[in-house]
C-alpha cells in the first residue's frame, strides 16, 4: 500500500498490525461545536495494545496547554475494543 502523506495517522511499517483497542472521541450532545462538524461527528483511533491506547487516552483526557485560560473544550473519550 502507498502512502503519499506523511500526516496520515497510520505508519507505513505499522499499517498490517491488528488494532482490537480502541478510544472512540466524540462531541456532548450540546456541544456549539457540533454545528461545525454535524451531530453525528465522531473519530476512532485504534490500537495494537491495551497499554498503547490507555496512554494515549490519559493524553487525549488532559486539558492541553494551547487552550486559552477562557476555554473550555469538550470532548467524550470512549475506551472500546472489537
């Protein structure tokens, strides 16, 4: 499989590995944001590990430092496996 960008989230010499541990990352439901990307919007990142995708869940679940003090993002973070 090519790829053609290096910003896509997979990498190459990662691309055949089983990903079964997921975080599903989606908007509360009165969110002012979903009217941006539609109530519907959600994104699931996989993973190879339990352990990969609990640290990058703590990561995901801290409140990072480019916000502004007067910002309050929300997000819902969903641990899930298939």
């Amino acid at each position: 499989m090519q790829f053609c960008h290096r910003h896509n989230l997979v990498e190459p010499e990662k691309a055949g590995i089983e990903r079964r541990f997921g975080i599903k990352v989606s908007l509360p439901a009165n969110d002012t944001f979903s009217a941006i990307l539609g109530e519907t919007w959600e994104r699931i990142h996989w993973y190879a590990t339990e352990q990969q995708r609990d640290e990058a869940y703590q990561q995901m679940a801290q409140r990072h430092g480019y916000y502004r003090d007067s910002d309050t993002p929300s997000q819902t973070l969903i641990k899930i496996v298939k």
